[in-house]
C-alpha cells in the first residue's frame, strides 16, 4: 500500500482533513499525517483523525527510539497557509514542518501544495513568487483565491494531482 503524507496547517479548511483522509484511504493510501501545532490548537480533532488514518499525528520530531514515519511515496500540503507557503519557498526551516517539507522536497517524488490564502493576503507579490519558486522545485500548485473570511476548498483536486502524471 503506498503511504501518503498529509501534511495540515491552520487554516479552516484543515477541519475538515478527515474527509481528504476518507478518500485518500478509500483510492487505498495509507495516510499518515502531519500537522502544524496551530492547526491541532485550532482546527483539528486529533482523535477522529488518527482514527481516520490509524495512525498518530505526527506535530513535532520523534523522540529517541520512537518508530520514524514510512517513507513517502507522495505528499499533500493542505490547507497550505500564507506563512507556511512562504518560509517553505525561502527555505526557512523554523519548525517541525517547515523542516520536513524541506527533506522531502528533495526527494523527487510527487507533491501538491494547495494554499489557502485569501485574495487580500495573495495580492503580496511576494506570496507569488513563493507558488513560483515551489513549483520550479517541482511541486504542484494549486491555487484559487477566496475572499477575506472563507470559501470551498478543493480537496478532492490534491488527491487527483498525485494520481495524474508529472
């Protein structure tokens, strides 16, 4: 079974990751997530989602002697926020997170990143050249602004990217 990384931030689509692992899971992913501290604070019900996944979410860097997460064979970052997008863009690596995408970006297997920002955040040009430079790293982008307080998120389109070709 192919293992599928999620990874989540906070953003208000992350509450509903569940969904995205359902389907992830059902195409016959093993899903192993990972999330930002701020989208376990303030968007996700880590119960339901380890549930969903059967497995633990993974927030920080593993202790000694615990087991390391399966290798990747593809990934999504989604809900990808604004800050995340950037620091990842410019390689900062500041967090768990930050630090993983910047591991597996050089790995060469296939990545999605679907942003939620808002249209008043995406007008920053420098959020444009961040969706540039991951994607002359190779990562899918896919990206529709919303307005400023919300709007759909397009899950299902990650999960379609990994299976599409290059």
């Amino acid at each position: 079974m192919p293992t599928l990384y999620l990874i989540i931030c906070a953003a208000g689509a992350a509450e509903h990751a569940e969904d995205m692992v359902r389907s992830a899971r059902a195409e016959g992913w093993s899903v192993h997530c990972i999330a930002t501290p701020a989208a376990v604070d303030h968007f996700l019900d880590l119960p339901a989602l380890e549930a969903a996944t059967g497995h633990e979410v993974r927030t920080a860097h593993r202790n000694p002697g615990d087991p390391p997460l399966p290798p990747a064979d593809a990934v999504i970052v989604a809900p990808a926020t604004y800050n995340t997008i950037n620091k990842w863009a410019a390689g900062i690596g500041d967090t768990y997170v930050l630090i993983k995408l910047a591991e597996l970006t050089g790995l060469g297997i296939p990545m999605v990143v679907v942003p939620y920002v808002n249209s008043v955040l995406a007008a920053n040009r420098v959020f444009h050249r961040s969706l540039a430079e991951l994607r002359a790293s190779g990562i899918r982008v896919f990206y529709e602004p919303h307005p400023p307080g919300g709007g759909g998120f397009p899950w299902e389109v990650a999960l379609a990217a990994i299976r599409m070709p290059g």
